[in-house]
C-alpha cells in the first residue's frame, strides 16, 4: 500500500489520505472515470524514438536481461525500495534515448532524497507530492519559488506501490487527481498531463485533460519492455507538444531557473500569425477545476504597447453557441467587453484519448480549446476604492446586461469576477464592463440548454429559483432569465457590503460575512435555505444596520434594503409560480411559467437602474459638498435601452416600484410574512424557514452536483481581490 506522502497540519493525521482525498475526486472527475482498452498504452509515443535503438537499449545497456529489469528486486517489502532502482533505470533510458539538447533537460529524482515542494490540497489541510518526478528545464518550466523542485518545473511524476495493491485503481486515481490538480496549475499552458502507477512487475498509465480522466489496465513491464520504454521517453518528451504542452505560449527562462520573459502566439484578423508579450509583472489567472473550461487569462501588450487579454478555454462539445461568435455580435455595445481577434479549434480532447466509443454514455464529453484576445480593462471589482467607483461599476454592469438581452443574448454567470472596473478616464456606460459570455445563450433559440441549472454559473452569486431547481422534475423547470441574473447582481452587491468597507479595504470579519459564506454550500438545497433567510428574515435589517460599513450608508443603505425588498417579492412571485398548475404546453426549454412577470422586462431594469442612479447622486452630493467638485465618473445615466423594443426609453424620475403580478386569488404581492417567520439577529445556520417546503416530486440534488456535466459549476469559493495564480 502506498505510504502516507500527504503531510497533514490537522489532528486526522491518522487518516488514510486517499480517503482525505476522495472529496475532491468526486468534485473533479465524477463517479465515471474510464478505463481504456488494453492496448492504448502500446499505441502511444511511437514515434519518440528509432526502434532499432529501443534494440539496441535492451541488448547492451545491461538493464534487461533474461526477460526482467535487472535493477528492480523481485519481492520488495516496501514500495519505497523501488524509487531509488527505478530512478536510475529511468535516467539510463533518458540518457541514451532521448534527444539531446543543451538548454533542455529531465533527470528522474525520487522526492524522499530531494526536497520537493509539496502543494495544499484544495479544501484540506495537507499537501501532496510524488514518489518520484522528473525535473524538467526549458521554456516551459520555472523553479518554484524557495525550493529547487516543485510542480511548476516537473515533466511528469510516478507513484510506487507493492504489486499486491496494484488494482486499487480509484486509489491512484485519487492521488493522481490531486498532482493533476497542481501541475495544470502551475503550468498554465498544459493540455493535458500523464503519469504512471508502477510496481516491481507492473504499471498503469493514467492521463487527465480538460474533459476528465481516463486510465488504463496494468500491463507487465518485464513483458512489454518496450512499451514501458516509450511511455518514459513520451512522459519526459523534450518536444513540449509531445509532452502536452501548449507550445504557442513560451518563455525565456534566467539563470535562477525563474521565467523572465514570455511570448503567446495567436491567429489575427486576417489570419497571419500575431506574437504578443506576455506582461510578466502580471500573473495569468488560472481557474482550478481539473475538469471543465479550464479558463487561463493571459495579460499582454501589442507591438504598440496597448495592454490586451487573452483568454483560453475549453468548450464542450455540445455547446450550441461560442462566446466569439456572440462577442462578434456584440462589438461596439457599451459596457461589454470587446473581442480584438480569436482563434477557434486549437485542440480537441478526443485527440489526445485514443478511441472513446467504447466509453460508457457521459463518461466522456469532448472539449475544444479557443483562444480570444479582447481590450483590457480595469481589476475586477472588487478592486474598487470608493463608493462611487463600485455603484457606477455595478449600474453600468446591469445597463451592459440590458444591452445584451436587447440583443437576444443572456448572460447566466454574474459574479464579481465578471464585472471589471473601467479603465481610468472611461466614459459614462463604460465604467463597469460585464465580460465572459462563455455561459450565455441567445434567448430565442429554444433547446433544453435554456433550463435553470444550479450547475451552471457560481454558485454564491446563483438566484433562489436556479437553485430551487435541484428539487424539481426537469420537465417542470422553466428557462434560465434575466431575472435570475439580475438576482445575482443583488448577490454581488450583498457580498461587496458584508466583505469591505466603503474604500475598498477588507472589513473587519463579523457574523454579518457568515451570511454569504453559507451561500457557497455545495448542495444547492443548503445555499437555497440560506440564501432564503438573507433574503426574507427582517432580522437582516437589524443586521446590516449594525455591521455594515459605515462609509456606506449615507448612499447604499437604502439602495441595499430596496433591492433586496424589490428581489425578494420577484423571487416570491415566482415560488408561486413555479408550483401552480402550468397552463399551457412546455416547449423544448421547459415549461414557461414566468411569462408573465418577464413581459415587464423595461419596468425591472428602469427600477434597478433608478436605484442606482439616486445612490450615485447621493454620493456625488455628499463627495461635492466636502470636495467642491464632483468627479464626472459618476454622473447619472441617460437613455437606457428599451430590451422589449431595442429602442430608447427614458429613466423613471422618481423611484417608484413598478407593480408585480400578484398570485392568483389575492390582491398583494407581498407574502413575506405567509413565507418566513421574522427573526432576530442570529447564526444564518440557524435560520431555517417555516412554511416553504419543496414541493418537487423528485429530490436531484445529488445527481446535480456529481453527474458528468458538459458544462461544470464554475467556482465553488468567493472570488477573492487577487485571482488565484499560477507560478510563473
């Protein structure tokens, strides 16, 4: 059995780690995770070397003799017995086989007899490192910082165990995901990555892209020398491509073994080879899931200095409509990020696997990756520094959203790392700018895709019906709309409150931040009843009066308790709703029971931006009357765009509630009282509503957050003020 490699700084130190581990298999790969064919492995790499000298290897390196690896013993008592003979037995093929060049390198090294710079593992207490890694240098790899060896500058990695444990398949796998994990993290321009399980007779290849993770059956590598001889030289490939690499991304690497300077080439408009400079002052984010987009955001600059990003990702396969063609279509709209250039079908997943057919159904969803270079704009928001700057960012954000839904385009993932800052000196409608558009759909092409889905988008920032849906038949669950994401426009707003001050240093923590913590609850049904007693408990009020900021009252007070009062009866309404009799057929997206609330498109918008609007001038008076000056950035709106006409229409004058369809049977549309019971000032894990139950005829929560999904949940932890980061 493999020994404990997973240092722990907690008191389960006498936990099996791959059972610590288990968590994130699932959350990463699924319960389906396939075993390939037998004869995968044999059909890689064929090419990385002349068969005559793979021969010539075996006959006179003195390595194989007499049908075995002379250097392994037979019968180890501890799989730590084969590290040091496997390390030399792979250094010999490295060095006699692989190509030679003066500025690349790979040399095996077991981690017991070198200090390898371990990594946490996500949502745990330990970190993870190999048996053995190959240290790699080239344009790709970069010393971590403190230590020699680490994930950023390893080739590959091997795992030993006693042959007796060999099959324990699900226990590499965990163990693997979590190298995974840290490899494609730390080299942001990996496609995918491959490593073996090996013991005194055997070994089994596993390989992780963005579509998941496939491995094969244990073949013997006394019997099949030559295979295990080109699964080394393909793991330690100099060729960055072979060894999978993204190789239009390179850097130059110094003399402290540390990146100093880097390029990325792309496809421009008129489909010559564009190269740009990375910003190497400014580290790319890296989005952590293992399965899924993958996203990588990489700052650079043109041959004229402007500063431009370059997003990578990878769609799935079934995804009706990409983000570039949607950001054609929406070039020149204020307030949405502008597409400079892209480049559509990099790679394919399924490339990189073999033959998939045999593949049980969902066990595999092919990805594509695309390249899209936009305009640069400001830090999210959350880098804001002023009331001001944050209430202009998030109005301009919810008038871009209106905007695109002018253009039949819905966006479905408003979070805080959506919505930049302008860049300073931006004009009014740009001083928020609404980006990502690789969940958005057209709203007029109707397919079950349309469906609420909590596994789709964030899931603090996600609305209460998008998470009720877990509860629900799919039959019974209407489109995702824009309601929905105006909702979550309030969920951010309510996080920027709990977590900052008014100048946009953290708050000091209270029991007012437990509140949107508990939103990130995995189980959709835990987010919905925590989410539900943010939104309904008066106990809130007394709250957010006394814990919030005190920089943000004067403008966002009243702001906060009207917006939330305002989703609260839109959320309610639509409780209702979902669960009367649907009069009417349900088309392929899903029953339509929202209509009629969503034919009052402009009235919802006008009154949101109203808000908005009466803050700003709040602010701006109060920044006048103790500056004398008033700063142009947040100067009320005007015009804002009719959705339901695509035509100007003017903003309300006063702010004024337009009505809500009430239930059937009543005459008010207010029901918080018939829904919750009031409350005083408590733990949120302690607010538990008294009268909604969920109605829905089959529980799915379990099947939501493990089925195989082409598309992921994309965050389950807030969005932090620094992106997480790769080590460059």
């Amino acid at each position: 059995m493999k020994p404990t490699r997973l240092s722990s700084y907690s008191t389960d130190d006498d936990k099996d780690p791959a059972v610590v581990l288990g968590d994130l298999l699932t959350q990463e790969l699924g319960k389906n995770t396939p075993m390939t064919d037998g004869g995968w492995a044999s059909t890689l790499y064929l090419d990385v070397s002349i068969p005559q000298d793979i021969e010539k290897f075996l006959e006179n390196s003195g390595e194989y003799q007499n049908g075995r690896w002379t250097r392994l013993p037979g019968v180890p008592s501890a799989a730590s017995e084969l590290n040091e003979p496997l390390c030399k037995l792979f250094n010999s093929i490295l060095e006699r086989l692989l190509p030679s060049n003066g500025s690349i390198s790979r040399i095996a090294v077991d981690t017991h007899a070198h200090r390898f710079q371990a990594e946490a593992i996500e949502g745990t207490q330990r970190r993870c490192s190999p048996e053995i890694a190959v240290k790699a240098s080239g344009p790709s790899f970069s010393c971590p910082k403190g230590s020699s060896l680490g994930f950023s500058n390893i080739a590959t990695c091997f795992d030993t165990i006693l042959d007796d444990d060999a099959e324990d398949y699900s226990r590499h796998l965990a163990y693997f995901t979590a190298y995974a994990k840290c490899i494609f993290a730390q080299q942001p321009n990996r496609f995918f990555f491959r490593s073996l399980v090996i013991t005194e007779n055997r070994a089994s290849l596993f390989h992780f892209d963005r579509s998941g993770a496939q491995y094969t059956p244990l073949f013997n590598i006394h019997d099949e020398p030559r295979t295990l001889i080109r699964l080394i030289l393909g793991l330690c490939a100099v060729d960055e491509h072979t060894l999978g690499l993204d190789n239009t991304v390179q850097w130059s690497v110094g003399a402290s073994g540390r990146k100093e300077r880097g390029t990325l080439n792309t496809v421009g408009l008129d489909k010559s080879t564009v190269s740009y400079d990375l910003l190497m002052e400014e580290q790319p984010f890296v989005h952590t899931s293992l399965r899924g987009r993958g996203t990588i955001c990489w700052a650079a600059k043109n041959a004229k200095g402007e500063r431009l990003i370059i997003k990578d990702y990878w769609m799935s396969g079934d995804q009706a409509t990409t983000e570039f063609e949607l950001l054609e279509e929406v070039k020149g709209l204020r307030g949405v990020c502008q597409m400079v250039s892209y480049e559509p079908s990099r790679a394919q997943t399924n490339n990189f696997r073999g033959n998939t057919d045999a593949f049980e159904q969902n066990a595999f969803c092919n990805r594509t990756a695309i390249r899209i270079v936009m305009r640069a704009y400001g830090p999210t928001i959350e880098s804001f520094s002023s009331v001001e700057q944050v209430l202009a960012a998030l109005r301009d954000a919810i008038a871009a959203h209106r905007l695109l839904l002018s253009r039949d385009i819905l966006h479905r993932d408003v979070s805080p790392n959506n919505i930049l800052l302008g860049v300073p000196g931006s004009e009014d409608g740009e001083l928020g700018i609404l980006i990502d558009l690789d969940l958005a759909l057209r709203i007029h092409l109707i397919d079950a895709q349309h469906r609420a889905d909590p596994k789709i988008g964030t899931r603090m920032f996600q609305s209460l019906m998008v998470l009720r849906t877990v509860e629900m038949e799919e039959k019974e669950i209407s489109a995702h709309d824009y309601l929905d994401d105006l909702e979550a426009f309030f969920w951010v707003f309510s996080y920027l409150v709990c977590f900052y001050r008014a100048d946009g240093t953290p708050a000091p923590k209270s029991i007012f931040q437990a509140h949107p913590q508990s939103w990130l609850k995995a189980n959709p049904v835990d987010a919905h009843l925590k989410k539900l007693s943010f939104m309904s408990l008066r106990g809130i009020v007394y709250e957010v009066k006394r814990y919030m900021d005190e920089g943000w009252h004067l403008a966002c007070a009243d702001l906060f308790f009207k917006f939330r009062d305002y989703m609260w009866k839109l959320a309610n309404r639509k409780e209702e709703l979902a669960f009367e009799d649907f009069e009417g057929e349900p088309d392929e997206s899903g029953p339509n029971k929202f209509s009629s609330m969503l034919k009052d498109v402009d009235e919802h918008y006008d009154y949101i931006l109203g808000l908005f609007d009466e803050a700003l001038k709040k602010t701006r008076e109060a920044t006048k009357a103790t500056s004398g000056s008033s700063n142009p950035a947040t100067r009320l709106k005007s015009n804002p765009v009719s959705v339901s006409q695509a035509v100007p229409a003017p903003v309300v004058a006063a702010i004024n509630e337009p009505p809500i369809p009430p239930p059937k049977g009543t005459t008010s549309s207010d029901n918080r009282s018939a829904v919750m019971t009031p409350s005083t000032p408590s733990d949120p894990s302690t607010l538990v509503a008294t009268s909604t139950s969920f109605r829905g005829s089959k529980r799915r929560s379990q099947e939501a957050e493990l089925k195989d999904s082409p598309v992921q949940l994309k965050r389950q932890c807030p969005p932090s003020r620094r992106p997480l980061r790769a080590t460059l």
